[in-house]
C-alpha cells in the first residue's frame, strides 16, 4: 500500500516456480519470456482478490502462438504452457497481431463456479497494456501493470487507485498523486525488475509514498491434473472415440499432462469404468 499516495499494490516475484515451469519444453527465447509475463500475471491478479479457487489467463490465436495459458490458485500453486509454431516464433512476440487473437481471465471459484471475462487486444503488443485495458473498462479505475520475465524470473507489478466513497480515488485530495507515482513506476527497466528484491525495489520507487507491506504469500509449482479429471475428458470425448483410442494404441491409452509430465495409462477395463463413471469436470484442454 501507498498510504501517502492513495494507491494498492501487488508485487509478484517467481523464481523456482517459474523456472520449473520453463525448463519442461524448449521455447524460444522471446515465447518464453511473454509466457513468463502470463504466469507472473496470473499470479499477480489472484493476489489482487480474495476466493477460493483458481485464476486462469487464455490466450489463442490462429498465429506463430496458437495458446498461451498461466494458471494460479488461491493456494499459490502456478502453472503455465504454450503451444506455438516454431518456425514462425520470431524474436518478437506480437499477441495483438496474430490472427484471431483472443485473450481471456477466468475465475474458477470453489462455490460459484466458473467466470470468464474477455480482454480485448485492441492491437497491444503486450499482456500489460491488454490487462491495463481491461481494468479501466471493467472497473472505471486506472492500472498500471508492469511485466518482465527471463530464464531466471517472471516479476509482476500492478497498481490501482483505491477506491473511495462514491467511486472515487481515495487520494482524491491530492490531485497529482496517481500520476506522481505513474512518473515513478515509468522509471522501472525490466533489467531493474528482475534483478531487484520486492522489499528493495519498492523502497527505491516508492520511499516518499509510505509504502506498508503485507506478509507475503509463498508461490510454488504445482498441477491440478488428477486421473480423476483425465478420466472426465475420456468421458467428455464420448465412447466412439475412446474405443477408436483403444484399437489405434493396442488396447490402451495414455494420456500426457502437459503441465507437469504425468502419464495416467487406461486400458479397455480402466476405459470402461472411466466412462461409466459421474461427470467430472475435464482440466483445461492441455492433457494430450
């Protein structure tokens, strides 16, 4: 919190957790560090609210970059992928300018479901200009947001306004403080985003706001793939083509979590009983 300014904050730094994440496929450079930007979002804009359950960002398109997915819980668990055209990855990744691009925040929520809100593009190259797009849409109040990513981290930072009575600021009073902190925080290079501490770089940026910080909250690897989910996607898939599955694999079917490398093996008994069995819902469409 920027008590002085009137403004909320949200710091997310990832380092084994990212790095687990990138390690398990070969991405070229520029693809990894915007997936790098996606998952430190996920997790930046979970810490933004209060719920049980998981927030997800979605990116598809028709382009070099055909899905872009990051994933954070209210647990802290974060993961991520992409799936893309090597050959056509160059060393710019421009999501605005792929062909039907789409990007989209889900909020799975433990008691209400699910909800999926659009992010319209609108041409930005980046996740950040998207996200800041969105915040002022959806809740009439500016964002500053801030992304960087490397081999090493993914870093998060995201600013709004607080809230006042009626809808306004609450740093109503000071007329200058939202765009004295914008002028500080377009000082940051993502050089400094990456190599600096959390407590240390908002000291540096912010010493003369009154920033308070809050107990932070540890994130870590972790997948949500269960054989209990594979299962609902064998269900989802319909018999027909579990038992074209069964007969193109020799009487059986292994399916490969793309999140975290977890092979389930189902053969014609485990098949059977997996489609007899209650709904369950499916993860997201990443299992192959």
């Amino acid at each position: 919190m920027l008590e002085k300014a009137g403004v909320r904050g949200v710091l997310v730094r990832l380092g084994h957790s990212w790095q687990d994440i990138a390690s398990r496929v070969e991405y070229p450079e520029a693809l990894r560090n915007t997936l790098g930007q996606a998952v430190a979002a996920s997790a930046m804009l979970t810490g933004n609210i209060k719920f049980e359950g998981s927030l997800s960002l979605e990116f598809k398109s028709e382009g070099a970059v055909r899905l872009l997915f990051a994933e954070c819980t209210d647990q802290g668990r974060v993961r991520g992928l992409a799936r893309f055209d090597a050959d056509a990855v160059g060393s710019k990744v421009d999501l605005g300018a792929l062909d039907e691009a789409v990007l989209a925040i889900t909020v799975g929520h433990v008691e209400k479901g699910r909800y999926q809100s659009a992010v319209d593009l609108d041409g930005s190259m980046s996740i950040s200009k998207g996200l800041e797009g969105y915040f002022e849409r959806s809740e009439q109040l500016p964002a500053r947001i801030l992304l960087a990513a490397n081999g090493t981290h993914a870093v998060g930072l995201m600013l709004q306004a607080i809230p006042g009575e009626g809808g306004h600021s609450a740093a109503e009073a000071d007329d200058d403080a939202w765009n004295r902190v914008g002028m500080l925080t377009e000082t940051l290079s993502d050089t400094e985003m990456l190599a600096t501490s959390p407590e240390e770089l908002l000291y540096r940026l912010y010493h003369e706001e009154s920033v308070r910080l809050y107990d932070p909250r540890p994130l870590a690897f972790g997948c949500t793939c269960s054989r209990e989910r594979v299962e609902g996607m064998l269900r989802a898939l319909g018999r027909e083509e579990v038992e074209a599955a069964l007969e193109d694999r020799a009487g059986e079917i292994e399916v490969i979590c793309e999140f975290c490398a977890t092979r389930y093996t189902f053969d014609r008994v485990d098949a059977e009983q997996a489609l007899a069995g209650p709904d369950t819902p499916p993860a997201p469409s990443t299992l192959q």
